[in-house]
C-alpha cells in the first residue's frame, strides 16, 4: 500500500472516531439517578419529562458528534432537573401544609369544646363559690351581748358599713330584676335598721345588720342565677375588667355587686364637673354602652347634699350612652380611713361606678 493510501486510511478513521463526551453529561446523568430523582419523577413529572427530553436531546448532539449541541442541551437539561426538584419540594410542603390544614380544622371543634366545658365549669365554681359565702353569712350567729362602749363604738361604725352594703346590694338586685320578689321588703328593712343606726342605742343592731346583708346578697345570686345558667360561658364581666383596664388611668376591680370603677375629683370647687371628669364620665358611658347588659349604679360617698351630684352624675353617663343608670348615697357609712383622722374627708369622698354583674 502506497503511503498516500495509508494517510487516507488514517484519515478516514480518526473521522470516524467519537468525539469526547463532555463532563457536564455526567453531572446530568448524577442528577437523573439521584435521590430527588424520583419524587420529582412523582410530584413535578411535566417538569421531569421537560428534563428527560432535554437529556436526551443532549445524547443524539453527542453521538452524532456535535459537541457544541452536546454542552448547550446539558446545560438546559441540568437547569430543568433543579427546577423539577424546587417544583417537588413545593408539591411535598403544599401536601404537609394541606395535611396540618386538615389536622387543624379536625382539632378545633375539639379545642373549642374543651374551651366551652372550662368557661362552665369555671361559671359553676364561681355561682357555688357566691352561694357557700350566702349560706356561711346566713348561719346564725350568736347574739352579740353589749360591750364596753368602745368595742361598741365599733361595733356601731361596722353595723353602718353593713347596712350600707346590704342596701347598694338590694339595689344592685333591683337594676337587673325590678321584679324580684322580696326586694322591696329587704329595703324597708334597711330603712328602719338605718333609722335606728342614726341614732346611738345602747346596743348595736351588728347582728340586724349581718343579716341584711346576707339577705341582700342572697336575692342578688338568685337574679343573676338565669343569665348564668342560660349563658354559663359568656365571660360578660372579664371582657368588660379588661376593657375597663385600658381606659386611661382607671383600676377597675370586681366585689359582690360586679366591676368597680373608683373616681376622685370630678367635681371643680362651683360643682361643676372638671374637664378631665367630663372625659372620664364619656369613656364609661361609651363602654356601658357597648356592654349593655350592665346596668349601672352610681354610689356617692362622703359629705351631704348628694342630689345634685348624683343628676350631674348619671345626666353624664347617659348622654354619653349607657342604659339603666340608678344613684345611691352612702355617706359616711363606708369610709376609707377614720373620718376622725385629720385629712381624712378627701380620701372618702369618693364616686363609685358600679357595673353589676347579669351573672357571677
């Protein structure tokens, strides 16, 4: 053979030889057959098939020896199989979001049912709490024999508390039910137990007293008891404490009658109420309006001449809002510190506004 005919037979076969297989085809091979390769098979498969063409495309550019086409196609095929995985990671946390989803609606009912039996059960403890402290001041107590004339003294001062507690009692009962049997009675009682704390007998009636209370406090749990046993988990007053908590610097607490709110110096020096008053009075209003099932009672305490105030008092409450609005006077009879003590008229004079309490 001549040595033209080798050159061209030489020729002829490295023509004819593959070309070299370019590394970013192994790097599309490892993603094909890697771990993720078969959720996003499952969860992203137009995605997947859209790389598997491409791959492919990839290997008919290299066995026809087009190196160029090769690259270019691995390329792509690489970007899809990332974009097939992100796609299979979407599919897999929409799956588990879809899951808690339905996991969540499944646990609610259950939630709130256990939410409802807590508020009842917590509205029972408190109706059973009021009753236990009725019953435990309706025992009878041994009659108080006379004292000397200090324990007397004392023994006076608290029988006046008493009566002024058990009447704000008996009208708390008659704001939520003007029909309650036995109210009218029990404030007729306490008239005639007023007139004669007025004076000075030579025994207190402490025990007349303790039981005008206990009677007043009776007939209230029993006109709240309809709204607690049809609406036992309402939890009217706790919403209204926490409303009342964020109405400037008010500190609203509960007692027997419902949520207290305590004012000092609404009044200026000619009676009028003071521009800060005014603001207070209109933010109660405001929210007794808004919980009307709280009727009001405004309790003045400290010096006489209390009907002018009162009008002021409950006029404000009203144009502002709120619903029932009754007035009480308590005078001296729940003071703060001894009326003896020097100084001692500003810390008693003082104007309650009670919200009682539908239910415990």
């Amino acid at each position: 053979m001549s040595r033209f005919a080798l050159l061209a037979a030489s020729a002829l076969l490295l023509s004819c030889a593959s070309a070299p297989r370019p590394r970013i085809m192994a790097d599309v091979d490892a993603a094909a057959k890697g771990a993720q390769a078969e959720e996003s098979r499952l969860l992203a498969p137009q995605a997947w098939a859209a790389a598997e063409a491409l791959k492919a495309r990839a290997e008919a550019a290299h066995r026809d020896g087009d190196p160029t086409s090769a690259q270019i196609a691995s390329e792509h095929a690489l970007a899809a199989y990332s974009h097939a995985f992100v796609l299979a990671r979407l599919a897999r946390a929409e799956r588990t979001l879809e899951k808690a989803n339905r996991a969540l609606a499944q646990a609610k009912p259950t939630r709130a049912d256990i939410d409802e039996k807590h508020r009842r059960v917590a509205a029972e403890a408190a109706d059973l709490e009021l009753r236990i402290r009725v019953a435990e001041d309706a025992v009878p107590l041994a009659p108080n024999a006379p004292a000397s004339p200090e324990r007397e003294k004392a023994r006076l001062d608290a029988a006046r508390a008493l009566a002024s507690q058990a009447r704000l009692l008996c009208v708390a009962t008659r704001l939520l039910d003007p029909k309650k049997d036995g109210v009218g009675a029990e404030l007729d009682k306490l008239t005639e137990l007023d007139r004669r704390l007025t004076g000075s007998p030579k025994a207190t009636p402490i025990d007349a007293a303790i039981a005008a209370r206990s009677s007043c406090l009776r007939l209230l749990t029993e006109a709240r008891r309809p709204l607690a046993q049809a609406s036992p988990a309402a939890g009217l007053s706790d919403a209204l404490l926490s409303e009342l908590a964020r109405v400037g610097s008010l500190h609203p607490f509960r007692d027997d009658r419902g949520v207290v709110v305590t004012l000092r110096g609404l009044f200026d020096a000619k009676g009028g109420l003071t521009t800060e008053g005014k603001r207070v009075l209109e933010a109660l209003g405001r929210t007794a309006k808004a919980h009307a099932a709280f009727p009001i009672l405004v309790v003045v305490h400290g010096r006489g001449g209390d009907d002018a105030r009162k009008k002021t008092l409950a006029d404000a409450l009203t144009a502002a809002g709120a619903g029932r609005v009754e007035t009480a006077s308590a005078g001296n009879a729940q003071p703060v510190v001894d009326p003896a003590r020097a100084g001692s008229g500003p810390r008693n004079e003082r104007i309650e506004i009670v919200f009682v309490a539908p239910a415990p």
